[in-house]
C-alpha cells in the first residue's frame, strides 16, 4: 500500500510491505510479540499492507482522504502505547493536508520522525517493513 501525504513541499510516502512475517512469529519473534496489543497491531498492519481497495485510494478525493484517515486511526486504536503520539501527529497532519493546509518545516521534521518510528517499530516488532521516504 503506498499512502503519499503532502507536507509543504516534501511528499512523504508510505509503503507498506511484508517481510516473511509469519516466519518471525513461529520462531518467537521479540519479547514483544507475546503481548496481545502487539499482536492485534501487527495483525492490522499486515491487513492493511494487503488492503487493494486502501492501495488504490485516491488522497485527493475526499472519499479516499477518509479511507486513509480510517485507515489510520484503525491502526492508532491497537498501536503500542509508545506510538501512540506517532500516530496522532500523522492523523494530524494527514487532516490539516486534507484541509488545504501545509506544515511548518519544523512539523515536517516531527512528521517524519514519528514515520520512522512507525516504520522501525513495524519492522522490529511486526516483521512487516514501512518503506518511509520523503
């Protein structure tokens, strides 16, 4: 699923990707993995990474600005408390884009913080790789 926020002049992208993450939880993953919100969180982004009709969204049309939004806050609802403020500066800034607006360039250096630390996290946690590139 590739997710493009524009945030001033920078495009950050968002790829979501699978990296053998079935593998990772049948030979124990991290110490994390046993806990059940990771679990449930790992479970959505592996759903989302193969969601088409989330994929093909248009975040240009209003209708598809929601499914992205959706999208995630779903994620946000599981996420592990340690990014849980990651994800409230990306649905914030993913709103104040569908609204027309354009971040400061220190919130552009915030926004792509909390998208590497989605990303790692994903990947450490999740064995599912977010490809943030802006």
């Amino acid at each position: 699923m590739v997710i493009l926020i524009g945030v001033g002049i920078v495009t950050t992208v968002l790829v979501l990707g699978d990296d053998a993450s079935n593998d990772r939880r049948d030979q124990g993953g991290s110490s994390r993995q046993a806990k059940p919100v990771i679990d449930l969180y790992c479970l959505k982004v592996e759903r989302f990474e193969s969601d088409e009709a989330l994929e093909n969204a248009d975040e240009n049309t209003e209708e598809g600005q929601q499914q992205v939004l959706e999208a995630f806050e779903e994620l946000e609802s599981s996420a592990p408390d340690e990014l849980k403020e990651d994800y409230a500066l990306l649905i914030d800034a993913f709103e104040a884009f569908s609204e027309g607006e354009q971040p400061e360039a220190a919130d552009q250096a915030k926004l792509q913080e909390a998208l590497t630390n989605i990303s790692e996290d994903a990947e450490e946690n999740c064995d599912v790789t977010l490809d943030t590139s802006s």
